[in-house]
C-alpha cells in the first residue's frame, strides 16, 4: 500500500473513527520511518545526526483533526543536560507534494539546510513540520496561521515521544512563513498546549495572510505569495469558494501554486496583479476581507513566553510595515518583546542569515534562562 494510501485512511479515520475507537491526541505519531539528512545532492548523509520522518495528529484551522507530516532530526553526540528542542517553522516550500522538508531533505535539495546545520552543530534537536497538506491528503493551507502554529506545536509533542527527547528544553523559531507558524504557535501554546513550557520563539519576517500583505505584494516579485495566500486560505475554509472568482489566468496561477515547488511557482507568478487573476476586488469581499484580519499575527491571545521579533528594513517580500505591525500589537498586549529592525538585506539575504545568525543566539540566551528586557521602544 502506498504511503498516500495509509495517509488517507488515517485522514479518514480521524474524521470518523470507528464506534468505540479513540481519536489520537494531537501530537500522537501515526507512523515514523527512519530516514537521512544531506545538505546538497549526491552527497553522503550528514554524520552524527539521526532522522527520521513521521506523521503525527495535528489540528485545523477551523478546529478539526488532521495529519501533517515532518522530520525529526537528533544529533548524536550526548548533550550537557536536556538537550534543547526546537519546533521550526520553515519558509515557503510550495503547494505540491514532494516539495516538503521531509520529502527533499534527504535528497539534499532543501535550501533552508544551510539555517538548520549550524543549531545541529549546537546539539540542538530539530521538529521540522512540513506544514497541512504537504505530503498529506488536501491542498495546503499557505499561511493561514492557527493550522500552522498547530503543527509547530503538535510536531514538538510528538517529537518529545521519542527516544532522548522525552524531557527536553523548548523553543520555536521561524522565518516568512515559518514566521507565521512561530508567531502563531506563541500566541496558542497557552491555551492548545499548555504542557509544552516554551523558553522563547523567535519570529522572523512574518508573512501572514492578511490583506496587507497582499496590497504590499500585488504586482511585485514577490506577488507569487498573493496567489498562494488565495489558495490557503481557500483549502483551509472552504466556504470561500475562490473558484467563484479566477480569472483565467488567475486558475493558471493556482495550478502552478498547487503542484510547483517555491522556486518555479516564484517565478512563474511573479509580477501579477490581483486584478488580472480574480474578476471582483477579493480583498473588499466581505467573507474574505474577515478570514484575512482573523488570520492577522498579533490579534489573538498574546504569548506568555519572551519573544523575539526581526524584521529587514529593506525586505521587498515582507514589508518592515508587517513587522511593526506585529510588534506593536504584541507590545500593547504587555507581551515580553525583543525587537531587532535590521539593515540586512532583501527577503532571502535576511533569511538565509536569521535563524542561525540572529534567532539562535537569542534563543540560546532563553534556554540558558537568562533574563531579558523588553524593549519595545519604536525603531
């Protein structure tokens, strides 16, 4: 039986379990297979550090059970103590399966490799979720945050099951839409998992599916992000109904966010405007205009953890104004609030350098337990 089939019936038995049989818990593994780590193709797997690719219980956007899938990677060297656990939200991968970490990190083709490598060299453990609907039954639900910050969370719970892992110390961190999944993993810890003591989450360049980001985005060379917001939100709500709306090439365009990787969708969908791929101002729908405030990062409960928010003043995907945004929502809530603006370059440049280089030593500081002061003075 393929790995799709097992995957579907364990969709469908979530969804309508047998009379009698119990439901998983979220974070519970439905399956786990061992696999490998490679940081470039044709090379050997990466030493030290053990992998292994699972499916665990997850939860839905709109509150119903779901199975997401991951990989879990364990360096092997005994660590001084509980060895730190990170719930890692990655950036955009693409809509199609075979595009997710668990799927291209053992055939060394992720590019997000080059962040993760130097927290490995730390002995930190990583959970890598590959997000709804990536190597999973249903489309993904790009950027729409409470199924994200699920899957962060869920990924950490089944994570800690595993062998060594059991009493590990936490942290979430993430960039673009890895910052989504962080930011809305602080914001529902609280209340959806309330056992997992985080010592921080970091966020990066944040980009969640509001309307301002698509406005900032709408005919730029990151407008590719408009399409695919359109299509998760679409997949994660589906009284929606975006279909209702397409243009031509607006259905050319969700083809391609649907079944390409980042790299190909990016450039295909590149430079479109809004207004050539739906035939009414979506934005100014008012089913969709709600779906994308409810989806806006810093609206909800505000985490009880310290938290770490940078943002590239120069980033052309992101705008800096998103992460102010979040800033200043999070800082009106009392939240404890580090905020790095930072002179580092586009979208890419911020990313490829973030996570090690800015969210790790932060990070490494909240796992240490040293105190921090929150300083969400304007800047």
């Amino acid at each position: 039986m393929s790995g799709l089939s097992v995957a579907v019936l364990i969709a469908t038995a979530l969804v309508a379990p047998a009379s009698g049989a119990r439901t998983p818990a979220p974070g519970e593994i439905l399956a786990a297979t061992p696999t490998e780590l490679r940081l470039a193709p044709l090379t050997p797997p990466v030493p030290g550090v053990t992998a292994t690719r699972i499916r665990y219980r997850s939860t839905s956007a709109t509150g119903a059970p779901n199975v997401v899938s991951g990989i879990v990677l364990v360096p092997t060297k005994p660590y001084p103590g509980p060895r730190p656990l990170i719930g890692y939200g990655v950036g955009s991968h693409g809509g199609a399966d075979g595009c997710e970490p668990s799927a291209v990190l053992p055939q060394g083709t992720d590019f997000e490799a080059v962040s993760w490598a130097p927290l490995l060299a730390k002995g930190w453990a990583l959970a890598i979720t590959d997000y709804e609907g990536l190597g999973t039954p249903g489309e993904h639900t790009w950027g729409v945050g409470p199924a994200q910050g699920n899957a962060v969370l869920d990924i950490l719970r089944a994570a800690r099951t595993l062998p060594g892992l059991e009493s590990s110390s936490l942290a979430v961190m993430g960039y673009s839409q890895g910052g989504v999944a962080a930011a809305w993993a602080a914001q529902l810890q609280p209340e959806y998992a309330p056992e997992l003591r985080l010592a921080g989450v970091a966020v990066g360049a944040i980009t969640d599916a509001t309307a301002e980001l698509l406005r900032a985005n709408d005919g730029g060379p990151a407008s590719f992000l408009n399409i695919a917001h359109l299509s998760g939100l679409d997949a994660a709500y589906p009284e929606l109904r975006l279909d209702r709306y397409l243009t031509d090439k607006g259905r050319a365009a969700l083809k391609s966010i649907r079944t390409d990787c980042v790299a190909v969708a990016g450039v295909k969908n590149a430079f479109q405007r809004l207004s050539s791929l739906t035939t009414v101002p979506i934005l100014d729908q008012p089913d969709w205009a709600a779906r994308f405030r409810a989806n806006g990062a810093g609206h909800g409960a505000r985490p009880t953890v310290p938290v770490l928010v940078y943002h590239s003043r120069l980033d052309e995907g992101s705008p800096f104004a998103l992460g102010k945004r979040l800033r200043d929502n999070w800082c009106a809530q009392g939240a404890d609030l580090t905020w790095k603006p930072l002179l580092t370059g586009e979208h890419g440049t911020t990313g490829a350098i973030g996570p090690a280089v800015i969210a790790a030593p932060w990070l490494a500081d909240r796992l240490q337990g040293r105190p921090i002061a929150s300083n969400c003075q304007e800047g």
